[in-house]
C-alpha cells in the first residue's frame, strides 16, 4: 500500500531506494478527497547526479549484454505488471484522481509497449550488402546511445513512463525517468516491479524531483537523449536548453484537438464518441477533444444531444462504483479552467452546459468540475488557441468541409484531429489535408497503438522521431555504416 511516512524514499537509484536531498518534504494529496497520500523529499542536483552516474556505470555491461537476454527482463516486468495491475490502478486513481476503470485502460496501454519493446531482437536489426565496390561489403548496424532520461506529465502517470523506458533499455542504453513530482507514486510502484525484475543495478534509475531536477538532466553531460511529455512552453525550454547541451531530444507538447461533424455523421454514435473523448479522464489529455466543428445541419442536431449525453455524466471520486468522471489535478487547475471558461463568456460565448460550482457530496474537498459545453466564442478570442486541459468542449460552426480543414489549419497545434462522417470520399479529403499528426475517422481518441509512432504536428511536436513503434528504436539507437574489404592476398599471411 501507498506509505504516509514522512520522508518515503522516492529515488531509485543504483538499485536501492533513497530519500531526495530537498530541505522541504513534499505532500502527496488525493485530488478527489484533499487526502495526504505521501510526504517525501524531492530530489536536488545531487541525487540526480548520483542516478546519471549510476547508470553510467551500468552502461559498458549493460550494452553487451546480447539483446535477447535484455527482453527476458521485459518479459517478466509485463508478466509482473499483470499481476499488480488492480494496485497499480487504484495507485494511479488516487494520485492523479481519474476513475478506476481509466486507469486500468491507461496501464493497459503502457504494458502494451514493453511487448512491443520485446521484438527489439528484430526490430533493431540493421541491414547489409555484399559487394558494394568488387570484393567491399557494406553494412548498417545499430548501436544504443549510453544514458538517456525521460520527463513524464502527470496526466498518464503510468503509461508515459512505459512510452520510453523499455524500448531504451531493450535497445541496449541505461535510463533515468523523472516523473510528475504531483504524481510520483505509480512511478514507484513501477520501479518496485521493475527492481523485482533482477535487472542489474543502475539499468533503470527514478529521481522524484521539481525543475532543480529537470535541469541537472538537461545539464548533466553523460546523458545522451531526452524525452518529454507535457505543456508546449515546458516542451520549448527543454527542446533548446538540451540542444543547447547537444542531447537528442523529443518533446510532446500541448495540445487543441477539434473534431469535424459532417451532417450525415450518425447523431448517437458521434455525439456519444466525443463526449466520451471531451470529458474523460476530466479532460485532462492531450487528445482530448476540446472543439467540435458542426458542418451545416449538424450544428442544429449535434449540440442538444451532445448536452443530453454530458449532463449525465457522473462525477465524483475515481474509486466510487458508478463514477463517470474524477477531479481536475490540483485546486489551481480548477480555478485556471473556471477562469478560462468565464473568459470565453467574456468573448461572446454561450454556456449550454455548465460545470462550473458543483458540489459532489461523495468528496466535497475535491478538485471537481462537471462537462462545460460553450458555443458562440469569437474565433479572434485567445480561447481558441488555449489548451483548457479540463473538461471543456467548445463548439464551433464551419458552412463546408473546406472551411473546418482551414480553422484546424489556423491552430498553432497540429497534435490530432477526427470527422465524423458516412461519406468515404469526405474522409479521404479529411485524411489527407487535415494538419495534424493522429487523425482519427469515426473516432473521437486517434491514439496511436504502442507498434505506430505518437504523432504530432506543429506546435505539439518538436523533434522529428516520435514515442512508441519503429520511431523509439530510432530515438534510442545510433546508426553505424561499416564498409569492410578482406583482399585475399592478406588472408594468405595466416
């Protein structure tokens, strides 16, 4: 079970569990009820040092060690995960406050791509050719890169983690994750499974720590590659600060994802798709949908019975039976995304749902919301560009298809996209001129499975190989070209 002790021990480093160096423990707070979950000191400089070095030193072993022995502890790390799922869950539930079943999903996912981080054996292999010049073979090999990192948002506290930890260790490189300090719990427990694993010390490292901590990654000159989940402007400075320290970098960032309703989209399915993707997980991911785009007759029938449906989600605490939706992260994103909703009443819009001052009597200490539904908000207003990250769908009203493609274009992020539609021909057009990296027909969460690459375009994206599938064994590996000539005349000296 989750500790309440003052001081937890939150680093993972060189194979042992240690305390952070900060002065001022930390609080830990169930979102749903104010709850003390944990206290722990987060980590300094020097811890991180410590986990860099850690891993460092695990590294020269580490990389030769043959790639088949590397996986047999990925697959006793899924067979673990299995095991532990329901307390991984519930972990997950009360930290970051989504519902049980969501986090069940979420893991899901994660343990998703430690399988596909199994295939390294074939899907690291590089490629050859004989004869490239009379009696000169030439071959492509790939090699790991030595310590890479990762920095994981708090709204996926398990499965972002798992969107890079096996593909860089499969691939043969150590690894350093630093989680959410709001969420660092199903971090740990992760690493428990992974300890449990046998995996050699100094392999896989965790260090629970603030910006302090990000930037002794960013600075440390032994790490090698680093991955980022999170806001756009956090995406920024991480992307030119490790540039600046010449690490390979990959930065997910924020996210306005819009979905296009076409009049023969069918009503009930479509309206019970993008409900579901506007208000799980209480919006708060980055395929959220946060704009509904209606095309002609749609923007009559589509947004009552997007009401009917959001009125009647239940929110309340994640690990309540019959709970629909949890709480936003902390009691500033409440007051944020109400702020945000009030601003775009400001900018002529008009709330046909509204979430805001709700009491739900199973936690009334909670970070609660209920699904805001707003139309009508001038498309010049800064709103339109704003990454919510709560459980807001705005509604938007485009004459043709032509112009939803060009409000999408218009948006800084390009993260994903959807329409919804029975025409063929309007799905292809979508597909092909819609800016975004995921983009989804019929579906309202375009989420990428672990074997293809998390896209994203623009603003949400900056790097060029994506997490997840053939892009992470890219990220992870350097390539080498070996051209190699064996003249007959030397082989006759032995």
């Amino acid at each position: 079970m989750i500790s309440t002790s003052i001081n937890l021990p939150a680093n993972y480093i060189g194979g042992e569990w240690r305390r952070g160096g900060s002065t001022a423990p930390a609080e830990i707070t169930n979102p749903a009820t104010a709850e003390p979950l944990a206290t722990l000191q987060f980590a300094e400089h020097a811890d991180v040092a410590a986990a860099v070095d850690a891993a460092a030193a695990a590294y020269p072993a580490w990389r030769r060690t043959p790639a088949q022995e590397r996986i047999q502890y990925l697959f006793k790390f899924k067979q673990l995960l299995h095991q532990h799922a329901d307390d991984i869950a519930r972990t997950t539930t009360m930290e970051n406050g989504k519902t049980l079943t969501e986090a069940r999903a979420e893991l899901a996912r994660g343990i998703e791509n430690v399988e596909v981080a199994c295939g390294i054996p074939t899907l690291m292999q590089g490629y050859n050719l004989e004869d490239v010049a009379s009696g000169i073979d030439e071959m492509m090999i790939r090699q790991p890169l030595g310590v890479t990192a990762a920095i994981t948002p708090f709204n996926f506290p398990a499965m972002i983690p798992l969107w890079f930890l096996p593909y860089a260790i499969a691939c043969g490189n150590t690894f350093v994750l630093k989680p959410s300090e709001r969420v660092p719990l199903s971090s740990l427990k992760l690493f428990e499974l992974l300890h449990q694993t046998g995996l050699p010390r100094g392999v896989v490292n965790l260090v629970v720590g603030a910006k302090p901590a990000v930037d002794a990654l960013l600075q440390h000159p032994a790490v090698r590659a680093i991955s980022f989940v999170g806001s756009s402007p956090v995406a920024h400075y991480i992307y030119s600060e490790g540039a600046r320290y010449g690490k390979r970098v990959q930065c997910q960032g924020g996210a306005k994802n819009h979905v296009v309703v076409m009049p023969d989209a069918d009503l009930d399915m479509t309206a019970k798709i993008i409900s579901d993707s506007a208000f799980g997980c209480a919006g708060q991911r980055c395929l959220a949908v946060a704009t509904a785009i209606t095309v002609g007759d749609a923007a009559r029938s589509f947004p009552p019975a997007l009401v009917d449906l959001a009125s009647g989600i239940r929110v309340g605490n994640g690990l309540d039976a019959g709970v629909d939706m949890g709480p936003v992260i902390t009691p500033a994103s409440k007051s944020r995304i109400v702020d945000l909703i009030d601003k775009g009443v400001q900018d002529g819009g008009k709330v046909l749902l509204d979430g805001r001052n709700v009491q739900v009597d199973s936690a009334k200490p909670g970070n609660f919301l209920k699904p805001t539904v707003i139309s009508g908000i001038n498309p010049a207003s800064d709103l339109t560009t704003t990454e919510i990250f709560g459980p807001v769908l705005s509604i938007r009203e485009a004459k043709d298809l032509d112009d939803a493609i060009e409000i999408i274009a218009r948006n800084p992020y390009g993260n994903a996209s959807s329409i919804f539609t029975s025409n063929g021909a309007a799905a292809r057009k979508f597909r092909y001129e819609a800016p975004t990296g995921n983009i989804g027909v019929n579906i309202g969460v375009a989420a990428p499975m672990a074997y293809f690459p998390f896209s994203g375009w623009k603003d949400s994206f900056l790097g060029v190989l994506h997490g997840q599938g053939r892009d992470a064994i890219e990220f992870y590996t350097d390539k080498k070209v070996v051209v190699e000539r064996w003249p007959k005349e030397w082989s006759r000296k032995f």
